[in-house]
C-alpha cells in the first residue's frame, strides 16, 4: 500500500493565489461495480478519499478534525498523488496539509502529512480582527494592501488558533507579499511566511480565449532568434499565449506588449521588449519540458500558468506568489531573463502549487530554491539551445553582478557560505545558502562524480556515482515533490525520491540505488520508514506447504510436501532449509533443490527424546530473486507442557472488512513474553492490512501496522509480540482489518506460541 510509507482557504492563502481544480468527482453512490468502469483518476481518488476518511496511517485525525481534497496529480509509474487540507470545527488547519498516493486500480500506495500534535484549541478569538491587522501592518515598512483576516488554527507542536492577515507591501525596500499569523489569544505573532522569493543577488562588495493563436518571430538577447506564441487579436499582436493559459509578459506593472506585427525584440540587453521575448520562449519551453519529461499539465499543474513582467529597477528577480518580475544585471547592461533563471521563478511557482504549498522555515526555503534551480537546469536540457548551453551553473548568462554564476550546482561551496552538504546548521542557514545540499544531491543523481565533458562533483563521503541522466533524475525529483506536504524537509525529500524511484522504475534498482548513494553522497542520512532495499520486480517464486501441520509421538517421523511456483518471469532454482526444529529433531528434503514449479517432501523425524511440544518450523526457499518461507506447525506428544495453539479456519480478507478470529489457550501460568504469533494466508498486498492481538483480558497488542511498496504476498509471517504479566489460559484473538480497496485475500491460519 504505501510506498514505505484540508481546506482550500489554507493553503491557498499561504499561497497568495486562488486554486482551482479539477476535481474528479465520486459519487456518494458510488459502487465497486461503477469504479471497475470509472476512469483511472476518478479509481484513485475514490481509494484516496476513503484513506482519507478513515484517517489511516499519517492522516490519522481527531473526532474534530476532517480533511478536504484540493488536487489530483498524476504521477510516473501510473500513480496519482492527491493533496489534502485538514480542518478543525471548520477553520482551516495551516500546515495541518496531507498527501495520498493511489494508482488506478484504487490501491492506496503511500501517505504523508504534515506533522501536527492532536489538536485541542478554543476556536474564540480573544484579540479582535482589527488588532491582528493592526500587528500584520506593522511588520512592513510599507503596506500597500491588508487582506481581511481569517481565522485558522496553526499547527505544529502547539497548535494554537490564530488570525491570518496578508499585507502587501514593501519591506526594506524590497517587495513583500506577506502572511502574519496572530495569536487569536495573545496578539503575539507566531509566524511569518512571505510568497515573494526573491533571487539571491551577491554583491560586489489551458485557455478560453477566441483570439488566434500566432508564432511570432522573437529576436532574443541570450537563445537567438526564436518563435514564440503569441495572440492575433483583430490584427493586433500581444506578447500573451492563447494556449497556455496566464501566461504573458508586460513591462512591470503595465500591460502585455502589443503591436501591430509579431515580430518582437531587437537583441538588445537593456531592450525590455526583447527581456519579454527571452521570458516568454524561457517559461513556454519549460511548459512543454513539463508536459514532455515529466507529464505535467501547465505550471500549476492543473493547465495553468502565472504572468511574468520586466523592468524591475533592481538587480534582481522574484516570484511573489501569483507572478514573476525580472530585474536587470547590476551594470544594467543585461536584463535577468536567461532561460535558466525564468525557471527558476517558475520553478517557485512549481513548488507552490504542488501539495503542501510554499511552506516556511529556512529549510524548507532552501529546498524551495533548490527546486527553483533544479527546473533551470531540467529546462536548459531540454532546450539544448545552441547558444545557451544546458550547465548546472545558475544565473551565468545574465552575470548579475560581475562575478559569474549565482550558484554551481555541482559543488555549491565555490560561493561562500554555500555547503555542498548537508548538516544540523541548515535549518538555521539562508535560504539561498540552504539551497547546496539538494542541488548537490541532483547534480550527483543525474551526473555522478565524474562525468565526460562536465564538471566534476565532489561528495562529502569520499564515494563515486555514476549519475542517471537528467531525465531520469527529473522524473525521480519531480515525483517526490509530489508527496511534500508543508513540513518538507531534506529527510522528507529523500525518502520521498527513494520511493519515486521504486515507483517509476520497478523493474530495476539502479535508480533507486543511485538515489540513496547521491543522498548519502551530501551527508542526508535515512529518514524513518523509507524503503531500505530494491528487489526488481523480474523473477519470483513462492512456496507453500501441505499440510500445514501435523502430530506425531517422540521417534516417529512427520511427512510434508514442499510446494513452490513461479510467480513472476521464469523458473529459477530454489534450494530448501528448515529451521525451528524441536530439540533432537532432523529435517530431510527430497529433492534439496528443485524449479519453482516443482514439490519437494520434507520428511522430519523425531527422537525418543524429543520433548512433548508445539514447534513452528520454518520452511525457507532460497533463489536468485530472493527468499520466501511457509510454516509448519509440528505437536510431539501430548503431554501437558504444550504452550502453542493454532487455528486453521479460513477467513476472508474482504476491502475495509475486521476480521477476529480466536484460539482458546489451556496453558497455565502466565504467556511467556514476547508471545509468538505465525500467521499464514493469501494476501496480494499484505500491506494494506494493520494487524492485532487482543488478550484474554481484553488488551490490544499492535502486531503489524500497514505497510509499504511493493506489494506483497502474505503468505506465512512469524511476529513476537512482548507482553506483560498475562495470564496464558483464556481466549487470544487475532484481529486483522483491511485498510484499503482492490487487494483481498484469506486467513488459512494462525497459532500462538504462550
């Protein structure tokens, strides 16, 4: 099920910008009859809507709490990622945001969420509306604008209810789009989170519109003459894209260029109109890089776009959250318009409008502008352009201050104060400082350490890699964006990738293997939950035993059949071992090794001086692929020290059904901790069950919880469950629930080992 592992008014306000999508709707009446005939998105929504209701795994939720879908992506690997808003007695939850990840069969495959501590908040404001705004404003130099507030309750290890007021202004001279977060108590700010991003500058010391749709000659400043589209309206040209919708380019707060030809710019560097052409053919490659590489729809991924503007008097660049502006370089004898630079703010854009938003924090910002400069390098490749070659150099063409690139990917360190890998100090580093680690890691997945004809990349573990290629490492970081939830971290990062990449390539383990040694590579170490090997999903058997189990006297000999098949691809040799023997007993395969397909008998004799018992014996099969086991339950005797009891009545693991299936003990004393517990059945995504142990007192044990990607078989699976001061007589019962839809199965058995 998961891969390893709210409402609109929240996210979208941390945004700055109004989402829409488009939503596929479910029926409430909806049945698994209508879902087998429904398209694979409306299929994945319905299973992640139903997650999402139960609160499973990382959503779980308290009896106020509720979430509410706001988008559905479509991923590589034919999963879908749909983003999730919680709310609290109806206010919205900021950075109480979830994601859940479903294919088209309606198999739920992974979840994540934003982390939050319970919430228990009075939803009565003690400081008035006025007094929030009156402290929001106060934050600028400047205020242009100030948003009514909103009531919301922000979360995190305190969650507190608290006003959200957006001001819009200036602040040190420099735009600002910012949300304040005032104590609904107190008046205090709890938090600030600005949409503008501005670039970091080193100093020296789908549309509606009948208009046609035109290619319009373009005579840039950095790629040469280019075609660029462009609208024909009544013989008027403009600079804004009929097909891409919001997308246009204008003078910084003016209107979209126009005349009455389409022939635009003159190659100029202080030339604005010619900054347009540049940022036009920048953010309508990137659209189409997106569509291509990585099946993306638009910028905001839901087929739409943000408009750009030029002539911003700095020396510098930004996205603010609904739009990008571009400055000029700081002789003001080029304008910052490169190809990788508008994707960069585009890039901003990108990262807002996938699940969890723009987030705040230092490191989520570094990771914000690492995705900005991730996209510009993406485009540049894509683009290939003759005269602006695809590097990993940021901002080189525009040469802002003098001094050559803003930021070297692949070894960020040769800008100071810039690591190249990642430490404890990152959540307390600037942001565009806070940006190496990620760009360093991309830098390694896509071209390792030593590639031809680039510049080598450095680790900070003394080990080599060889890179993926950029398409490969585009698509594994897009992927794993698609799981960020406003508390996006680097820990978070790369276990997200890690499962991207098992996702998109199931079939090999040389994306995900190189994407755990490039994280290793910048000193990431391993996030809890994520996905620790990769198994290719080529040849695979299973195996199985008959009976599954039986009794015999000291001395005498029990006969099993060993059974395996092929399970996926083609026949391979399994050779066959027990384990778990009771004392003084031997096991004998006949064959030892034999074709998936094929039986064995395993004959296991006793001695006079076994002991009176219950043994569960281990039947492993050992391939190429991998291992699998089945389990025997063997009794010697019947003497009074038995302490192992089973039931082998069948069950069904029927979607989002509780089953309880009990066994009575006869033991005496206390169970004996930890308990054992096997269990065997059929199951074609194990994963999707959460499984417990309910003693005869009524206590619940937690045996399994739901699980990871990839799916897989039940079959027979051995726990030990500690206990404490816990009669062993009485009735002990399994209860296995199934969490998610398509993937059922049965409980052939269990036993109990007290």
């Amino acid at each position: 099920m998961t891969v390893q592992q709210g409402l609109r008014t929240g996210l979208a306000a941390i945004a700055g910008l109004s989402l829409s999508f488009a939503l596929p709707v479910i029926p409430a009446s909806a049945t698994t009859a209508t879902l087998q005939t429904a398209s694979p998105d409306v299929v994945a929504a319905s299973a992640a809507d139903q997650a999402a209701t139960a609160g499973v795994d990382h959503l779980r939720k308290g009896a106020d709490e509720g979430f509410h879908r706001v988008g559905l992506t479509p991923g590589g690997g034919g999963l879908f990622y749909a983003a999730y808003e919680r709310s609290y007695r109806g206010l919205p939850v900021v950075g109480g945001d979830a994601v859940v990840v479903a294919d088209g069969a309606g198999r739920v495959r992974g979840t994540s969420a934003a982390e939050t501590a319970p919430i228990s908040v009075d939803t009565k404001a003690r400081i008035s509306a006025a007094k929030a705004t009156e402290v929001a404003r106060a934050q600028l130099s400047k205020v242009d604008t100030a948003a009514a507030p909103k009531l919301v309750v922000l979360a995190g290890n305190s969650p507190k209810l608290a006003y959200e007021v957006v001001v819009a202004g200036t602040k040190a001279a420099k735009p600002s789009n910012l949300h304040v977060f005032v104590d609904g108590a107190t008046g205090a700010i709890l938090d600030t989170r600005d949409d503008v991003k501005m670039s970091n500058i080193p100093t020296a010391a789908k549309s509606t519109s009948t208009d046609a749709s035109v290619l319009g000659a373009g005579n840039s400043y950095y790629v040469g003459n280019v075609t660029i589209d462009t609208t024909n309206s009544g013989g008027t040209y403009t600079m804004r894209d009929p097909q891409r919708s919001n997308i246009s380019c204008a003078r910084q707060n003016g209107s979209p260029y126009s005349g009455p030809d389409d022939n635009w710019g003159n190659g100029s560097g202080t030339d604005l109109e010619t900054a347009c052409v540049d940022t036009l053919f920048g953010v309508q490659t990137e659209w189409k890089m997106l569509g291509e590489w990585l099946g993306r729809n638009g910028i905001n991924g839901n087929g739409g776009g943000f408009p750009a503007y030029v002539g911003l008097n700095d020396v510098n660049a930004y996205w603010n959250g609904s739009s990008t502006t571009f400055g000029h370089s700081q002789d003001n004898q080029r304008q910052a318009t490169p190809m990788d630079v508008v994707a960069h703010e585009f890039g901003h854009a990108i990262f807002q409008t996938t699940p969890g938003g723009a987030g705040s924090g230092n490191e989520n910002g570094g990771l914000n502008e690492s995705t900005g400069d991730i996209f510009g390098a993406i485009t540049e490749h894509y683009a290939n352009n003759a005269k602006d070659r695809p590097d990993y150099d940021v901002g080189e063409g525009v040469n802002l201050v003098g001094q050559g690139p803003i930021r070297y990917m692949y070894q960020p360190s040769k800008i100071s104060g810039n690591p190249n890998c990642y430490s404890s100090s990152i959540p307390n580093t600037e942001v565009h400082a806070a940006a190496g680690p990620q760009n360093h890691w991309f830098y390694l997945l896509a071209e390792g350490t030593a590639p031809a004809g680039k510049p080598a990349s450095p680790t900070c573990n003394s080990t080599s890699i060889t890179g993926l290629g950029i398409q490969k490492a585009a698509k594994i970081f897009y992927n794993g964006l698609l799981k960020k939830t406003s508390g996006w971290n680097h820990k978070a990062a790369r276990k997200a990738t890690l499962e991207a990449a098992l996702a998109l390539y199931p079939g090999s383990c040389t994306e995900f293997n190189t994407t755990k040694a490039a994280w290793d590579a910048i000193s990431v170490t391993a996030a809890t939950g994520e996905p620790t090997t990769c198994t290719p999903q080529g040849n695979d058997f299973s195996v199985g035993v008959t009976p599954a189990s039986g009794t015999v006297k000291p001395g005498e000999t029990a006969t099993v059949t060993v059974n395996t098949a092929t399970t996926n691809g083609t026949a391979q040799s399994v050779t066959l071992s027990a384990s778990g023997l009771p004392a003084g007993a031997t096991a004998t395969f006949n064959p030892a090794s034999v074709q998936s397909g094929a039986s064995s008998t395993l004959s296991i004799a006793t001695a006079a001086s076994t002991p009176d018992g219950t043994s569960v014996i281990t039947v492993t099969g050992t391939a190429a692929s991998g291992t699998h086991t089945a389990q025997y339950t063997l009794t010697v005797g019947t003497g009074g020290n038995i302490r192992t009891f089973s039931n082998g009545t069948d069950y069904p693991l029927d979607d989002y059904a509780t089953v309880n299936s009990p066994i009575t003990s006869t033991a005496t004393g206390n169970a004996v901790s930890p308990v054992k517990v096997t269990i065997t059945g059929t199951h074609t995504c194990s994963e999707d069950l959460r499984i417990s142990l309910k003693a005869p007192d009524g206590t619940s044990y937690s045996v399994k919880a739901t699980g990871s990607l990839p799916c897989t078989e039940l079959g027979t699976r051995n726990y030990s469950i500690p206990v404490t001061n816990k009669a062993a007589s009485g009735t002990w019962t399994l209860v296995l629930y199934d969490a998610y839809a398509q993937d059922t199965g049965t409980l052939d058995s269990w036993s109990i080992t007290l």
